[in-house]
C-alpha cells in the first residue's frame, strides 16, 4: 500500500456483481483503475464502486487488517454527503404536495412568531443560501471541550433551533451562496416540525424505505457492522460520529451497496417510485464562480465535462471521508468511502472526482 504501509494478507477484495448478466471480469481496465485508486487513498477501510449501466463493480482494500464482516458489507459514516438525502426528501414532500419549499422556517418551527419581513424559506436552507454561518456562533465554546472526538454530539437539536431563531443572517436570503451545515441541520427540524413527525421517521418513509434502503440508518447500531473510523495517521481509531442536533446535515451512514442503489435510482427515475423528486433534485436551481462553472441543484454540486454534466457531493467525519456522484450520460454511478480522517494533501477526493470526471 501507498505512504510505506505493509499491506494485510488477503487485504483487498475484487468483487463483481453482475446484475444485468454481464460476465465476471468482464471490463479489467475498470477493476485496475479501482484498485489503483484503493491503493492511493492509502486508508485502514477503503472501497471504490461503480455501478455502470446496473452492473456493479466494487474493490476494497486498506491496511489494516480485514474486518470480521467484509468491507462491502459495513456501514460508513457519510458527513455532509448525507445532504443528498436530505435534498431528495425535501423534493419528495414537494412533489407530494406536503411542502412546498416556500415556508419560512422560523413559522415551522416557532407557530406563534411575527413572520419576517424576508424570512429564511425552506428552499433557501436547502440551497444554502440563507445567510447563516457554517456553524452556529456559540457551537465552538460548547464544541471545544469534545474537539477531537464528539463536537456535534454536544450541540442538541434544541440548541440548533435556539440558535436559529436568536440568529443574525449576515444578508439578505437568497442573494448569496454559502455552505452551512447549520441551515441544513435547521432544515431538518424546521421540516419535521411541519411534519408532525420525527426526522428519522420521515427519511425512512419517504426515502428509505421506498429505495429499499435497508443498510442504511442515522446512528451506528454495532461495532460489527459499523465501520471504525481512525484520525490522521491512520492508526487511531475514533469514536462513532453522533451527529447531535444536525442530523440532517451529516448523520446517514450506508453501505457501500445501498449507496450505489440510491445513485442508480438517480440514474434511471422512470423506474423509481420516486420519479419526480429524483427528477427535480437534478435540475439546476443557481450559478456561481467564475463561468457559472458551479451549478447547484437542491441536492447536488454539478460540474460539466465532455459528454454531459456529473453531479456530486463529498462528505467527511471525524474519522471517515465519503464521495458521492453519477453521469447520466455514461450510466454510471461511482461511491468512495474511507475510514481515515481528511488531512493535508489527501488524496481521497481528488482520486474519486478525477475517477469519475474521466470515466
């Protein structure tokens, strides 16, 4: 393995999983390319896997010992990729026509409160542009204590919405972009608050369940099934990710396998019971930079290449980085996870994009 590492016997898998018939084996430069970028993540746990036209393609690899349950099969912390989930929840209520998106979220939270006279929407959390910082101002004191091995698990949900609704937006909603966790973790709550219905309960309705999803959840349920995560050095390991109060800005964790079926059903919406909404999470809803080379969707971050756009999103925790992405020009869907914790020069994101992007 790469960075000086002895890899483990037996330390690396190649899978196939043929689901349109396509024989074992059948594109070698693709399983090269996969286990070339396994290697260069230089990881404890690492997987690459692609879906192309619903064949799959998985290797895994790391340089920790194997896990008792193989790789493909654990369960790994997303981060903020689990936006994607959110966006396409939030555009299945729209498409239901139990939301609309227009809804001020201080209304949905606080019933009894004066509306603003431009209020923070739903659709501006979604597409971060709702003013807010990354992070609430007060999360750091709270955080700092638990820095290193449980930040977000100190900042509870009603901390979030106190914070919201106290809060300063630094302009005008809907006028600029900036990522933030924050909007998105108020979006959660300010959408089960309308809902009546706890944000689990409303992700696995509406989402998970009707993808079939059953590898997916919003905690870590057993160390046997759950992969660990470890700090930089690849070493340490750390704590499961508690997400705290911003559950719907980072908290999914999936395996590799109910990662590409959530991508295929993007892919392919026709044959989803969620057509419209894996629809309308697609559709470009702002620009920005320098060429409108940043497009953003309710869920997505969407860049061009040669043949049509990819769309694509990142995420990372205390201990595990993920990525995202698909090309409905190629058919192909692409997920990358690692249990090792972001670090200068990481090569994680750039290896996953390029393999994509290149495809």
């Amino acid at each position: 393995m790469t960075g000086g590492s002895t890899p483990w016997p037996g330390g690396a898998e190649d899978l196939d999983h043929a689901r349109t018939g396509a024989p074992l084996g059948s594109d070698d430069a693709l399983r090269e390319r996969l286990e070339s970028a396994v290697d260069a993540v230089d990881a404890p746990d690492t997987v690459f896997a692609v879906s192309r036209s619903g064949h799959r393609t998985l290797h895994c690899g790391g340089t920790a010992a194997p896990p008792p349950v193989a790789r493909e099969d654990l369960r790994y912390e997303i981060g903020s990729a689990s936006k994607t989930f959110t966006g396409l929840l939030l555009a299945q209520l729209i498409q239901r026509g139990l939301l609309s998106g227009g809804e001020p979220a201080a209304a949905c939270l606080d019933p009894g409160r004066r509306t603003d006279p431009a209020p923070v929407t739903l659709a501006h959390l979604i597409t971060h542009t709702a003013g807010l910082p990354a992070l609430p101002a007060d999360f750091y004191v709270r955080a700092l204590p638990a820095w290193q091995t449980n930040p977000y698990g100190r900042y509870p949900a009603e901390r979030v919405i106190d914070a919201f609704l106290r809060r300063r937006t630094r302009y005008r909603p809907g006028t600029r972009w900036d990522y933030s966790n924050f909007g998105v973790a108020v979006l959660g709550h300010a959408v089960a608050a309308a809902a009546g219905t706890s944000w689990e309960e409303l992700l696995g309705s509406h989402v998970l369940r009707p993808l079939g999803l059953s590898g997916t959840a919003l905690r870590a349920e057993d160390p046997k099934t759950d992969a660990a995560g470890h700090g930089k050095d690849g070493r340490t390991r750390t704590l499961a990710f508690d997400a705290g109060g911003f559950q719907a800005a980072g908290a999914v964790r999936a395996t590799p396998h109910d990662l590409l079926t959530f991508l295929e059903a993007h892919l392919d919406p026709a044959g989803s019971p969620l057509a419209d909404a894996l629809r309308a999470v697609r559709t470009p809803v702002l620009r920005r930079g320098l060429g409108h080379r940043h497009v953003h969707t309710m869920a997505w971050f969407r860049h061009p290449t040669n043949d049509g756009p990819m769309y694509f999103h990142s995420g990372a925790t205390l201990g595990q980085q993920a990525f995202l992405g698909f090309r409905p020009d190629t058919g192909t869907a692409l997920v990358a996870l690692c249990t090792r914790r972001f670090r200068a020069r990481d090569p994680f994101i750039a290896t996953a994009y390029a393999l994509l992007a290149e495809d």
